[in-house]
C-alpha cells in the first residue's frame, strides 16, 4: 500500500513517505558534508594561528577570552583554550 501526502505548500503535489525519506537522507548528507567542510576550515584555522609568532587572543563579545596561542600562553602564563 502507497501513502501519499501533500507538503501543505501551495501548488504542491502529492509524495510518498519514500520521496520524503529520500529528501531527509540527502538533507543529512549535504549537513554532514557541511559540517566535515567546517571542521577543516577551523583546523586550518588553528594551524594558522598557531603558526604566528605574535601572541593572538580572541574574546567573545563580552571579553571572555575564547582562544590563547602558544606565544600569548606564554605571555600570560594562562592555559590554552
């Protein structure tokens, strides 16, 4: 037995539970996707900010302190986030 559904949007046509659990597996895998894709951009981030000889600290927007490299560790004498 096929069950068929309509989305709610206007001019929509009617799918099957198939069709939609087909539409989710692709959402999860172009969210996986995305999220390996931001992973190494944050990686080649640190990698970059480790590498500076200058002592980098980021904040959030009310001054807590986010990130320490190993040069402003050392200056500080504060952990590394």
């Amino acid at each position: 037995m096929t069950v068929a559904f309509r989305t709610g949007l206007p001019g929509a046509s009617f799918r099957t539970h198939s069709d939609v659990l087909l539409d989710v597996a692709k959402l999860v895998l172009e969210r996986s996707a995305y999220a390996a894709a931001l992973h190494l951009e944050r990686e080649r981030a640190l990698v970059t900010l480790n590498s500076i000889g200058d002592a980098v600290i980021s904040t959030d927007l009310v001054a807590n302190v986010i990130y320490l490299n190993a040069v402003a560790e050392s200056m500080t004498g504060e952990p590394r986030t």
